[in-house]
C-alpha cells in the first residue's frame, strides 16, 4: 500500500512541476526578495497563504543562516530552500519527486546559489542518506501531513535534526470539524485528487505525539475566518474579492485577541521546534 501511494504521489508532482522546467533561468530565479514579492502580488498562488507564509519568513530570519545546514523537506518548486540558500545556508532540498528536484536544482543555478543548494529525491520515510543531527534547521511547508502516513517519516524527520536544531513547518490545522468538512466537499465537489494530500489534515493529536520527541514545540495558529479565501482560490487578483478576505482577516485580528481560546480552530498554522540538546 505505501509503495504504491508513494509511486502515486511521486507521478501526481512529477507532473505539476514539469511545466516549470520549461521557463526560462530569469523566471527561475529565487531568493528572499521574489519571495516576499510572490506573497504581496494577488496573481500569484503563494498570496493565498501569506498571513502564514509571512509568519515563517520572519521567524525563519529571526536566527543567523549563514554556514547553518538546513532541509527543505517536501520542497515541491524549492522556493523556500532557494531562500534560506540565498541568506547563507548550505541547504537540501527533499522531495519524493525527481522533477522537483531537477527543477530545484536548475532554478539554484538561476539563482547564483547552486554551490549551496544539493538535492535529493527520495521518500521521507528512509533518510538513511543523512547521518542523525546533520541538520541544524529543518523547514517544511506542507509537506509533513503527506509523508506523517508513512511510520517512520516521523523518527526519521527528528532523526536528522541537530540537538537544538529548529524545525520549522507551516502546515493546515485540523482542529475545526466545520472547516474539515468544507475541506471534505470541496475536495469532493472539485474532484481534487487524493495525492494532493488534503485528506489528511494535522491537528493537536498528530503535534502531541510530536512534542515527547522534540522537545520544545509551539504552534501559531492563523485564519480563522479567513479561510474563507478557499472560496476565492484563482481570483484573488480581482478587487472585490481581495477586499472580502482582507474584511475577514480584519475580523480574526479582532476575534483571536478577544476570544484567544478561538486560535485552536483556525486553518492554518506556523508550528515551531527546538531538539532536546
Ligand atoms: C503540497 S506539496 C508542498 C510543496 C512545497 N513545500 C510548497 O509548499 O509549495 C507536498 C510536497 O511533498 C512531497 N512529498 C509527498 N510525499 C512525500 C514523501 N513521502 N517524501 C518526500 N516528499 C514527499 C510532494 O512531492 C510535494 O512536492
């Protein structure tokens, strides 16, 4: 069985991305700037998660990059791993796809940053590839709640963090059983398929299983309302629409600052780890 959902998944992305290998390098190019230039234009698909994309950013900058060894795990298009790459990372990138790491690997080289950036493709449930502690950051963004079916994946994941090492995931959040039903029909309705992964949702349970192993783990829930912007998913670039997301950003400001017990049922979230020195 999990040999052929990981064969299945591995073909579903091999697929996504091979229509980015086809850009020329200047449109391959990543770094902090296009990221966060990505994240404040509507056209572009990361817009959609910039409340807790924007969350990460700053807390991935928070702590010196330069010379630390970091994973981007699940790297999918690498632009994440790209960026820690250009702030000064000797960075990895992971993904089940060997397109994605081909394209990873292409756009580090676009990026004047393929002396830093290394690639793997191979299923997150066997890291064998790495020595345990070998990396002081790992980041992922969501990625864990595809490989978390696989038993190993997760002693594997804490297996090569460094004592004292970050892991740092932003991942949707699970706890809200209305928001997890309206997953549920959309995923139906748009007849999303399976290997997209949105069948499985993290929540509580999944993150304290993983506290006894990290150590230190905090989780910084965001969107509570405004995960109405699935709704809106392809036409954010429209005015209207990105006036009624920012309208229920707005009201969640105000709502999780009154009612902090609230936090639990947002969409989405920036989960935070340090490893047991
Ligand atoms: C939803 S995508 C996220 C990609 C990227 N991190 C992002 O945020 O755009 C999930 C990624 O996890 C990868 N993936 C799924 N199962 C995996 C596994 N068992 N091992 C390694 N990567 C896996 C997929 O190939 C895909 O690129």
């Amino acid at each position: 069985m999990q040999q052929l959902l990981a064969e299945q998944e591995r073909e579903f992305y091999d697929e996504q991305y091979r229509q980015f290998l086809e850009l020329p390098d200047a449109d391959l190019v990543c770094n902090r700037r296009t990221l966060a230039a990505g994240l404040a234009d509507p056209a572009n698909p990361s817009y959609e998660r910039r409340v807790v994309y924007q969350a990460a950013l700053e807390y991935l900058l928070s702590e010196p990059l330069t010379g630390r060894t970091a994973l981007d795990y699940g790297c999918g298009t690498g632009d994440w791993g790209l960026m820690l790459a250009g702030e000064g990372a000797a960075v990895t990138l992971l993904d089940l796809s060997p397109v994605a790491i081909r394209l990873g690997l292409r756009r580090a080289a676009a990026s004047g940053v393929a002396g830093r950036v290394r690639g793997v493709a191979r299923d997150a449930s066997d890291l064998s590839c790495f020595g345990d502690g070998e990396f002081d950051l790992i980041f992922g963004s969501f990625a864990l709640h595809h490989t978390l079916k696989y038993p190993r994946a997760r002693d594997e994941l804490l297996r090569v963090l460094k004592p004292g090492g970050r892991l740092v995931l932003v991942e949707t959040y699970g706890n809200n059983p209305l928001l997890n039903a309206a997953r549920i029909v959309r995923r139906r309705v748009s007849r999303e398929p399976a290997e997209q992964g949105e069948g499985i949702i993290l929540n509580d349970s999944d993150l304290d299983a993983l506290r006894p192993l990290v150590g230190e783990l905090e989780v910084y829930p965001v969107n509570l309302l405004a995960m109405g912007k699935r709704l809106f998913r392809g036409r954010l670039s429209r005015r209207w629409a990105r006036g009624v997301v920012r309208g229920l950003e707005w009201m969640d400001e105000r709502l999780l600052a009154a009612w902090p017990f609230l936090r639990r049922y947002c969409g989405e979230a920036v989960i935070i780890g340090r490893k047991r020195r």
